[in-house]
C-alpha cells in the first residue's frame, strides 16, 4: 500500500511542482512589467497582478482542466477516443445558442447567455451522439469524421447568421480562443467548469461504466439515459463556459485525455484528476508560449494550442505503440 | 426462478420471437440451442432487461423485469452479451471489479476484494490482471469478460454464447464452472451455446428453439434423438453414446 501510495505521489508532486511553476511564470510575463523584484516595491505591480494576471492564469487554469475533462467524458459517451467538444459540434451549437441569446435578447446578462449556450450545446451534442451511436462500432473514424463535418456545418451556419446580422466580430471572438482580454470580473463564471470537473469525478465510475456500452451499463443497473444526460451536461456546460468567456479552445480536450489514458487507463476514477492537470498545464503554457513568441505582441492561445495540439496528436497516432 | 409468459418480439415487421412461455426453476444449468436466427439470443437479452419487452411478461426471482429498477435487478440477474466489443483500456482487474458495482456502489469492500481475486484466478487471469483489455487475444478478454459476470454473483447468469473465442481447455473448464455453480451455489444459468455436446454433456435441461419458438425442451437424453436434432437443425446427425452421454456426430 505505501509502495503504491509513494508511486502516485511522486509523479503527484512533480506535476504539481510544474503546475505551479507555470503558474508564477504566468503573473510575470506579459507587456506590463511585473517582474520580481518590481513586486518587492511597487504596489502598482500587485494592482496589475490582481486585476489582469491572476484572473487570466486563472482562466487558463480552469479552462484548460474544464475543456480537458470535458474531451475524456465525451470520448466515454461516445466510445471514441478521437472526439472532442471543438470537433464535434458542441462548442459550435454554444457559439450558435450565444449567438442567437444575443440576436433575441441583446440586454440578457452573461450567465443568462452562457445559459442559452449551454442548452444549444446539449442539443447539438445530444444529436451528435445519437447518430454517433447509429455509426457501426468497427469503424472508429467514422465518428469523429462525422463530428468533424456536423461542427463545420453547424459552425457555417451560425457564421453565415452571424454575418447577416453583422455580428462577426462577436462571432469571431466566441470562436477564437484568446486570454488576453480575461479580467477580474470577467472571468468568474468559468468556476462553474470547476464544479464540473468535480461532478466527473464523483460520477467517475458510473461515467466509465457508460463507456462499455449501453449492455454494459443496464447489466450492472445503472440508469443508461440518466447517465448519459448527466455527460452530456458536463461537456455542454464546461464548453458553454469556455465559448462565452474565452472562446473556443482546440485540442485540449483531445490531447490531454489520450496522453493521460494512454499511461494510465480508461477507468474515470484514475484518469480524471490527471486528465485536468495535463489540461490546465496545457492551456496556461500555450498561453505563455502566445505572450512570448512575438513579445509585444501576443498569438491567441486557440491558434498556439492549433499547432502544438497537432503535433501532439500526430505523435500519439503514430509515436510510439504502448 | 426464471418465467416467461407468452412472450412475442418483431423488429422491423420482421417477428423474432412467437409467443413463447418457459418456466426455468432455481438451480441448475439450462442450454438454448437452435440454428442462427431463432431468437436465442433475443429471448436472453429480453430476460436481461437489455430490450422493452413487447409483449409478454418476465419475472426473474418474482421481480418483473421491465418494471423492477435496475439497480436491484443487477443483484438478481447479470448477462454476459455476445461480441462485446469491449476494446477498453481498463486494466482487467479494473474490469472484472466493475461486475461488483451493483453491491460496491464503486466503493470495494474486503469482500468485493475477494471475489474479484477469486473471480481472476477461476479464469486464469491472475497473469494478466495489470493489462489493458484492448491488448488482449479474443479468448483472453472472453475470458475477462466472463468473469466479471461471475463477480456479479448473482442467483441467476445469463451467458450469451459464452464459448465464443475460447479453445477447448476453457471452454470445457468454463462448462465445469458452470455445472458447479448450479450444484454448489444453487445458481441458475441459462447460456446459449452452439455445441450441442458442450449442452448435452453439462445442462441438465436443452431448449431448442426455431423460427423464434421453442421446438423442443427436455433433459438431454430425451432431447438427443437423430429425429429431434434433424427437426431443430435440418439436417440428419448420428447420435451415439459415450460412457452413457448421448453424443451428437453433428459435423460428420
């Protein structure tokens, strides 16, 4: 028992260790200079960290883990490992929902958007598994090929409504994920997707069980369709979240899952808090990554995570076999 | 107790199952045989709550099956499926400890500890406890597969086709595994199986069924007759005894 304990804490620590090393890393760089030893001083420096830089690495944290958490459970309701809320019209029919909550009732609140969005999600993911379901299980790639095209179809939609009601800047801001403009009072709704996270993990064994298919599941009593319901809200609303907050961010939720359940195993219970932390590291370091590399000037973190996520992805198709 | 009462299924306008009754008493193993297409299967997997029962009326236990809630159902009854395409990466360990949900909740107790052992070493699984399901050989995750029904430990097991994949030593060891379960736990099970021997030499009873009725029902010796097995299989099969077990010559 200690032997297992010591070999889960190790790696625990030292992911911990990284977590909080891109955390620090993540409050001092950036345009306005709030390097250390200004911190010592100026009381300036503290002003920018409370109200830009600590909302924002917050942000990442807790998208990053929400969008990572989000991809590992919908890969369980569709028994595929290679489809995510970006690619599988979720974040789309968010994008849509907030795009129609703004067109109908242009006054509503934040949370009262983020709302419509999260019921346009359900929808549009709901309909996303159903054919999923219908698409024959000995070929894999159907399904997230099918994702790929039902989330460009439903994208071009909301687009093309978007553009007629001259309301792409919006759009385009709900569909590019960025941090930059993530401040203190802006970002707190995307606790929520925290709460989430929480949610998978104590429903973390039923959520496996779903993944072995619906015999599976009813053979060990569980309620298939409420089960199903309950996934279906965890990935709509962390991606609601994160399409109304920030935008919408690719390849987390498919990376970070597949690197995690590769070493570790489909089971929920193990893979989840892993599968949050590899997310939220992530995130906040491509967000470094997009501050840095044309210093001044700052890359959106969707665009940076576009290219490290492929190659990630690329490597865990073909890299090495486990 | 399993019973069944004027049971009829149709998918597609096509009738799968014809008004069929069965009444299996507690204890023992019963063998569903019958050529592709009689509703074997679909008859098992309507006894295991898997599809709405059309018409008809189930009670497992004296719990109706499509009004008990499942939750107390899975402490009754658990169904192994034919091709389970279970390509997970659960470790098999992981796997099998899953068939003591209903009774865990997900929390394993000392108890729940001991039967996934004892569940792992009956199917030679101890090797390959740490491994992921996905990399195991078909008869292997058969296997697993198998013994997290058994984990289940419930009165009554329902197995589909559970001979699939396994080569002759686990299949006849798993035939022994179940005759001893019905002798010494007093469960009841019910598998469809392809082999008649397989059904002859360890059931105590053989249901034939056709065209999604029940053709012909008894112990295996009155069951094993050239006549009976030429109206169920269509075709002529010797049969002959061995050490006083009827044995069908069915592939000559």
């Amino acid at each position: 028992m200690t032997a297992i304990a010591a070999r889960l804490t190790r790696p625990g620590f030292a992911a911990g260790g990284a977590l909080a090393l891109l955390f620090v890393v993540s409050l001092v760089v950036g345009v306005g200079d709030v390097s250390l030893s200004r911190l010592t001083h100026d009381p300036e420096a503290w002003r920018l960290v409370f109200a830009s830089r600590l909302p924002r690495t917050l942000a990442a944290v807790l998208a990053g883990a929400g969008l990572a958490v989000a991809g590992l459970v919908m890969q369980a309701l569709a028994r595929n490992r290679f489809v995510e809320p970006t690619t599988a019209g979720t974040d789309q029919s968010a994008a849509a929902g907030v795009l129609l909550m703004t067109l109908l009732w242009p006054s509503s609140s934040l949370p009262v958007k983020t709302a419509g969005a999260a019921a346009a999600a359900l929808a549009g993911t709901s309909v996303f598994l159903a054919v999923a379901h219908r698409l024959p299980p000995n070929q894999p790639f159907l399904v997230p090929l099918f994702g790929l095209i039902y989330g460009a179809v439903l994208g071009s939609a909301a687009m093309f409504v978007a553009w007629q009601a001259d309301l792409i800047q919006f759009f385009e801001i709900w569909t590019r994920g960025e941090f930059s403009g993530v401040l203190r009072g802006r970002y707190e709704l995307l606790w929520l997707s925290a709460a989430m996270v929480a949610l998978a993990w104590w429903a973390a064994d039923r959520l496996t069980i779903l993944s072995l298919g619906r015999d599976v599941s009813i053979g060990l009593g569980l309620d298939y369709q409420a089960m199903m319901r309950l996934g279906l809200v965890i990935v709509s609303v962390v991606s609601a979240l994160t399409v109304v907050v920030v935008g919408m961010i690719p390849f987390v939720g498919l990376v970070a899952p597949n690197l995690v359940t590769r070493a570790l195993g489909d089971d929920l219970r193990r893979a989840a808090p892993w599968t949050a932390f590899v997310g939220a590291a992530l995130t906040l370091g491509c967000d470094i990554l997009g501050r840095i590399v044309r210093y001044p000037y700052e890359i959106p973190v969707g665009t940076i995570l576009g290219a490290v996520g492929a190659a990630l992805f690329l490597w865990l198709l073909f890299g090495r076999r486990a | 107790m399993i019973r069944i009462e004027n049971v009829s299924f149709a998918r597609g306008g096509t009738e799968i199952l014809r008004d069929v009754s069965l009444e299996l008493p507690s204890g023992g193993v019963t063998a569903i045989v019958g050529p592709n297409g009689a509703g074997k299967s679909t008859l098992l997997s309507l006894i295991g709550r898997l599809q709405p029962l059309q018409a008809g009326r189930i009670t497992v236990g004296g719990h109706a099956v499509d009004s008990t809630p499942g939750a107390e159902l899975a402490k009754v009854l658990a169904i192994l499926r034919q091709d389970n395409g279970v390509a997970s990466r659960l470790r098999v360990r992981e796997l099998v400890a899953f068939g003591r949900f209903p009774h865990s909740r997900g929390r394993l107790s000392n108890e729940d500890r001991a039967h996934v052992a004892a569940s792992l070493a009956a199917f030679g699984l101890d090797a390959f406890a740490e491994r992921f399901v996905e990399t195991l050989s078909g008869g292997q995750r058969q296997r697993a597969l198998i013994a997290m029904a058994f984990c289940q430990d419930t009165p009554c097991l329902l197995l589909d086709e559970p001979l699939n994949n396994l080569d002759m030593f686990h299949a006849r060891d798993l035939m022994r595994r179940l005759r001893a379960a019905a002798d010494e736990r007093g469960r009841t099970v019910v598998a469809v199986l392809h082999d008649i021997n397989h059904a002859a030499a360890y059931a105590d009873r053989i249901v034939a069924m056709k065209d999604g009725r029940v053709v012909a029902d008894g112990p295996p010796a009155e069951l094993m007759t050239p006549e009976t097995l030429e109206r169920v299989f269509g075709h002529r099969i010797r049969v002959t005894t061995i050490d006083g077990r009827p044995v069908a010559l069915h592939h000559l």
